[in-house]
C-alpha cells in the first residue's frame, strides 16, 4: 500500500466498544459521542468519535451473550462473586466462584489454566473499598485544585488586576485554554457578586 500516492487508501471501519459490568443500573446498550466532552462545545466538530457501550452483567445484552459464550461465561462468574461477596469475605467469594465455575464447565479451561491470576485480578477489581477510597482521593484532588483556582483569583482581585490579567494568569498557572480560564473567573465572580 502507497501510503505517499495521490490514491485514497482504504482503511477497516474502526469500531469502539466498551463492555460495562459495573454496579451501577445501565441500560444495554448507550451510544457516546468523544465531542460531548470538548470544550468550548460545537456543533460541527473537527474529530468524532462514537463509542457503544454494552451492558454485560447477567440478564442484559441476551441476543450478545447467546452469540457469544464466553462472555455469558464471564457475565456469570461476575455475577456469582457479586452474590457471594455479599454473604462472605471476597476472598472467600472469588474462590468459591471459581471452584464453582469449573465445576459447571463455566471458564472452565480459562480458569483451570489461570486460576491464580484470574482470583488475584477479581480481588483486585471488586475490592470496593479500595475503589471507594480512590474516588474519595480524586474528590479531594479535585477539591484542593480548585481551592488554588480560587486563591489564585482572589488575590489577582487584591492586586486590582484587570479580568484579562487573570485569565492569563489562570491560564499560565493551571494550563487552562482561554475559555477555561474565563469561565472558572466568570463563576467565581457570579458566586462571590
């Protein structure tokens, strides 16, 4: 393929798909645009994404689940850790989950060849506390930037700079676009009047 020829080079259709098992309700299937998260918003962007995500927990997504038997397995073993976690410690549900799925041909050759990873990685991702306590980090992260945003704007107000003055300097100090900067000194401004 001339990649460098004046000739348009045929390229497979991308695809972008992303597998939901969390807790939370979703429905099966939601479609998101990468343009939802640009700032400024347009209406006519320069680049576009589309992903799909897929609800994969037990009893979504049946016609993909039916197609595809290993992750219907997958679905069930998620499902199982979940139910035991409730009643037992994770360790203990995890291990009891996968004594059962093999025993029920369910990951059956997957498990049996990787059991060791495969309790240490559904440890890792149902270990709630520990994901509670990231989004408690990340909260707090956002919380004390903000409060520097905030500082930093007061006291350009005590040195009686003008409003351009603290957009540049919002935007120096916290790499924001010119956009970002004037909104965050917009909102302070509307929430302090």
């Amino acid at each position: 393929m001339n990649i460098y020829g004046s000739k348009k080079v045929q390229i497979p259709l991308p695809s972008f798909v992303i597998f939901y098992n969390g807790v939370k309700s979703q429905p099966d299937r939601t479609e998101f645009l990468l343009s939802e998260l640009f700032h400024p918003t347009t209406d006519q962007p320069a680049l576009e994404l589309k992903a799909v995500m897929l609800n994969i927990n037990k009893g979504h997504n049946q016609e993909l689940m039916n197609a595809c038997h290993t992750l219907r397995d997958y679905s069930e073993y998620v499902a199982r850790i979940r139910t035991y976690s409730a009643e037992m410690p994770l360790t203990d549900a995890v291990e009891k989950a996968i004594t059962e799925c093999i025993h029920e041909n369910i990951l059956r050759d997957f498990l049996l060849k990787n059991r060791a990873e495969a309790k240490a990685m559904s440890i890792y991702e149902y270990d709630e506390e520990k994901t509670l306590r990231m989004f408690r980090e990340e909260g707090y992260e956002d919380g004390e930037r903000n409060g520097k945003i905030q500082a930093t704007i007061e006291m350009c107000l005590e040195f009686n700079l003008s409003s351009d003055a603290i957009v540049q300097k919002l935007m120096t100090k916290f790499q924001f676009s010119e956009n970002q900067a004037q909104e965050y000194l917009d909102n302070y401004i509307a929430q302090n009047s």
